[in-house]
C-alpha cells in the first residue's frame, strides 16, 4: 500500500473523532456563557430590585470622644428596607476622604450577616477614629484648620438569603474640629486687705479658646499655691462661657487665714510679685461634646494693693 492511500485512511478514521471535539469544545462554550450571562442578569436583577426595595440614609453624625489627640466621628445609617423580603448586610467597605485626600480605607465583611427586617428600619453606626498626628501626616497644612470638611463613601452589599448578592453605594459628608487645647495664663493678684492674721485677695487668670467653636466651663477643680504654700484648693461651679478665639477672665475670692496656710504667705504677701502655682481640671462643654481639660501654670504675678 501506498503511503498516501494510509494517509488518506488515516485521515478517514480521525475525522469524524476530530468533528465532535469541536463540537464538544462549542457546546462547553456556549454553556458557559449561558451561566455568564445568566449570572449577569441575575445580578442586574438583583441590584435593580435593591435599588426599589432598599435605601440607605443618613440619620445624624456624631463627634465623639474629642480630646487633644483625636475624636471619633460615627455615621448613623438608616437601612429602610420597603420590600416583603428580608435581607442581609453581609458587608461593607468604604473610604474615608479629608480635603480631598484618602485618610482611611475600610473593608469589613459580615461572618454572620446582619438581618435587615421586612418593612422596617435597621439602624447602624459607621465610626472614623481620627488620630490628629496621623491626619496632619497625610494632609499637609491641615494643622491649623479649626473646622475640617469630609465625606465617606462606599458600598454595602447585600444577599436576600441565598448566594445571590448585591451592592448599593453610599455617600455623605461631615465635618468635625480641630481640637486646641484652651490656654490659662495668671494675670494678677489684688490685695484688698493683708493685716498679720489673714488677707482678703482676688486672684485672675484668664481662659483663652483659640478653637472655632464656644466652650463652656461649667465644672471643675482647682489649687492654688503662693511659693509652694497651698492657699486655697477649690471647685469652680460658676458657668463660664468662652466664644470662639476669644478670651474670658476668671476671678477667684480668696480670704485667707495665716494660722491655717503658714506664717510664711504674710511674708510673701508684702512682696511686690509673687510665684503662683495655679492647677487643677475642667468640665468643657462643647457642641461636639465634653472634654476633660487638665492644667496647671506657673508664672509671678504681680501684687495689686486696692488697700
């Protein structure tokens, strides 16, 4: 035989296992597009119907835990879903921006998910910690704000019980403070009486906010000490209010016994300055919340005589 007769009977013998591994390799193909576009427009439908059934609102934001080092800044979230249906948040991811500049960047998936009712409305908190050394770190010239703007954005996804899931985006903005911790500088002390038993004083210090917003000095304590002698420790019960980068003087009444506080502060009292050792801590209040503020100064001031 021929080689060319074998190879003609060779080719009769292969071509028809070769036709329908062609054929196989297509129907494979065409499967899975059929799945493909199947899973697509299972997704669009499902994203479609979340749009109807599903909204996401901002109900407040919070600052919170504001001191000198930083503050929280919490989204509440209102999920209202509309629908019959129950859903689940299996997850969500979000970035955080400062003056148009990324600060933070989220992802935090649901192990359990979170139930969304039927017909109802879940509520749920979205906290920013904002550490200011880090935040003037990846802002430049940002120190000096007193009010920052923000905003966060991100994606929710959602599954109605099954494996078929979903996303919704969401945005919002916010603002929140630069903290500047409050200022204290001793002024004067008055001295209205001073005999060998006792002095009748008024000692000043003033209080500067350099924030953007008012304080409020409604509670505290303090101590006050003339050349290492305690004189006085008190409470301030009196409402100070303080406007923003403004300032506010504080008088404090002194009527002092030489028995109980030394013989030694008659003495310094005749001075014409005296070392002053001021310390303690305030309750402010704040439209963005309570800070603790502690402080003590140390300055000589000079002696007014009114006497």
């Amino acid at each position: 035989m021929l080689v060319s007769e074998i190879l003609e009977i060779h080719d009769v013998l292969l071509y028809p296992w070769y036709l329908n591994l062609i054929e196989r390799k297509n129907m494979i193909k065409r499967v899975c597009l059929f799945f493909m576009a199947l899973f697509i427009v299972s997704n669009s439908v499902l994203f479609s119907k979340l749009n109807d059934d599903i909204n996401i609102s901002l109900r407040e934001k919070q600052v919170q835990e504001l001191s000198q080092d930083g503050l929280t800044l919490v989204f509440y979230l209102d999920i209202t879903n509309s629908s019959s249906k129950t859903y689940y948040l299996s997850g969500y991811s979000y970035r955080f921006i400062v003056e148009q500049k990324e600060y933070i960047r989220l992802q935090t998936p649901l192990e359990q998910g979170l139930k969304i009712e039927a017909l109802n409305n879940t509520l749920i908190a979205l906290p920013v910690k904002i550490t200011y050394d880090l935040l003037f770190n990846a802002v430049i010239g940002l120190k000096q704000n007193k009010i920052v703007q923000c905003y966060i954005m991100g994606e929710m996804a959602f599954s109605g019980g099954r494996r078929d899931k979903s996303q919704l985006s969401f945005a919002f903005t916010g603002e929140f403070p630069i903290y500047k911790v409050p200022e204290i500088e001793l002024k004067a002390l008055k001295s209205k009486t001073l005999t060998i038993g006792g002095a009748d004083l008024d000692f000043i210090a003033q209080i500067r906010n350099p924030n953007g917003f008012e304080i409020w000095a409604d509670d505290g304590s303090y101590e006050i000490m003339f050349g290492g002698h305690l004189v006085k420790a008190g409470r301030i019960t009196e409402d100070i209010e303080i406007g923003e980068s403004c300032e506010k003087e504080i008088m404090i009444s002194l009527l002092l016994n030489f028995f109980d506080v030394g013989r030694d502060v008659y003495a310094i009292l005749q001075q014409g300055s005296i070392n002053c050792n001021f310390a303690g801590k305030l309750e402010l209040r704040t439209v963005w919340g309570q800070i603790t503020f502690p402080f003590e100064v140390q300055k000589k001031i000079p002696i007014i005589r009114t006497n």
